[in-house]
C-alpha cells in the first residue's frame, strides 16, 4: 500500500510539473513583453524563479531543466571572442558526450556535423546517440576526426578518466577544443578517490553520488595538461554581475553539503601538439 501510494505521489507530482511548465511556456509572450526577473540563456525562457534540486535552490530552468553549468557554457559560447560559436562550433565537427537535450539543439544548427555519444549497458537503446562508446576506449574512431568534443560531468563516471581525456586528445583535431566540467568540491586541492570503494552508499557518501568514482578537486587542470591540452578555465567572475544574476551563472544560495559544486568552472582544452606532453 506504500508503495502505491508513493507511486502515485511521485506521478502525480510529475503530472503537476509538466502542467506548470506547459503553463510556464504558454506564458512567455507575456513575460517578454512585460520583463521577467530571470531568463534561460539555453532556451531562452523567462521567469521569476529557477527550480530547485537536491544539491540547489533555485537553480534549474523550469522549461529546459538547464543547469548552472550548461548556461555558464552558454554563456562563453555566446559572449566570449575565445570560446564563441564562430571560433569552436561554427562548422565543425562535435562530438557531445552524455548529450543534454538543450545544448545539443544549440550546436546541431551551427554545426557541419553533430554527433552523440554515451557509454550504455548492453541492451539499452537510445535513439538519440550516435556512439555508443566508452570515452576511455574509443577504438571505433579515428584519430582526428573531430574538431570539438564535449562532455560535462562525464568523467567523474569513468574507472580510467586520464585515459579518456587522453582518448579525447587523440579524437582531436589539431587546433581542435574539448569542453569538460566535473563536479568538485568547493576548495579541494587534490582529487579524492578510491578505487577500493565500490559499496553504492559509501560512493555516495565520499563522492557525491552512487557512481561517481572520485569528487574531482583543483588539480583537474593537471589531468588535463598531462593528456597534452592546453587548458582555459572560464566561472562566473568572466561575466557582468548583471548576467550573473539574471542567468543565475551562480546559485543564489550556496549549498551547504559538504561535497557540493558550488564554484562551477568550465574547463576549455585546446590540442596544441600531437603527443601528449
Ligand atoms: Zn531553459
């Protein structure tokens, strides 16, 4: 009887939701024209409050579920000259790991070629990806055969994750970019993982979640520097704080668990060499 009755709970909670963003989205001309607080920089939405999760508040976008980080990218690919669409997406070849829906329609029309890729247990299908892949593993791709790869909070996944972001210089064009984020822990100098941990509850608890493998620290740079990138860090501080808060680039209330990303950063590796150094 519990059971069914928090069946029920959490469909008709799901039912509620879908209903007020149907009503959210039927509600757009009207905030366009009269000016709401905040605005989705992914899918362009305005509102006057972002949805919580476990980790936030107020941080999702209630129409695209976009996250801090997804609109931080957003935002570097819209207004930075580094990162902009013309320099890192404008008729190239991506390849978007893990690919979030909002973010993928974004680069598909910009793109010359847009192509998926998840790592998915046997059986599993989904239409939507192109490669069903281990990024630490990508023996079916050539070297070189992309021009941007992407891929936010993947590698906290991965058993191997320096070998995968050496995959992904391998993948590489030469002049080529990678975008990663991961989750990290709000000043943690050095990555804490443990590979004899493999309990789901104890992962959760050292990590962040049941199958994250490590909770990445400051030193994420360095993984990426030894696989051969040359690495740019972009957060909230490289735009205005009228954007800041009107994207909401930053949670408006920091979380207070101990293993929360508060401090997001978008990390932007550029192929410079053929070898890892
Ligand atoms: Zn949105």
């Amino acid at each position: 009887m519990k059971k069914y009755l928090l069946k029920v709970y959490r469909l008709s909670k799901r039912i509620l939701k879908r209903l007020r963003n149907y009503v959210l989205i039927a509600w757009q001309p009207v905030y366009h024209a009269t000016g709401a607080k905040l605005e989705c920089n992914v899918c362009k939405s305005q509102f006057n409050q972002f949805d919580s999760d476990l980790w936030h508040a107020h941080c999702n976008c209630p129409v695209c579920g976009s996250s801090v980080r997804l609109r931080l990218l957003v935002a570097a690919l819209e207004h930075t000259e580094k990162f902009a669409y013309a320099n890192i997406i404008q008729n190239k070849r991506i390849l978007h790991f893990a690919p979030e829906r909002p973010l993928g329609e974004l680069l598909k029309k910009r793109a010359a070629s847009y192509q998926t890729a998840d790592f998915l247990a046997e059986g599993y299908s989904y239409k939507h990806i192109d490669h069903n892949i281990d990024i630490s593993n990508m023996h079916s791709i050539n070297d070189a055969s992309y021009d941007c790869v992407i891929a936010c909070d993947v590698l906290e996944h991965v058993p191997d994750d320096l070998k995968g972001i050496r995959e992904v210089h391998r993948i590489l064009n030469m002049g080529g970019v990678c975008i990663f984020t991961v989750p990290q822990k709000d000043h943690l100098k050095t990555t804490f993982e443990d590979d004899h941990v493999t309990d789901k509850k104890e992962r959760e608890r050292l990590f962040g979640q049941e199958d994250h493998l490590r909770i990445y620290g400051e030193d994420f740079v360095e993984r990426m520097t030894s696989a051969g990138f040359t690495v740019s860090t972009l957060d909230e501080n490289d735009f205005s704080a009228q954007m800041v808060t009107r994207n909401v680039l930053f949670p408006p209330i920091l979380s207070t668990h101990p293993l929360a990303t508060n401090y997001r950063k978008i990390f932007f590796g550029l192929k410079t060499s053929s070898d890892p150094s």
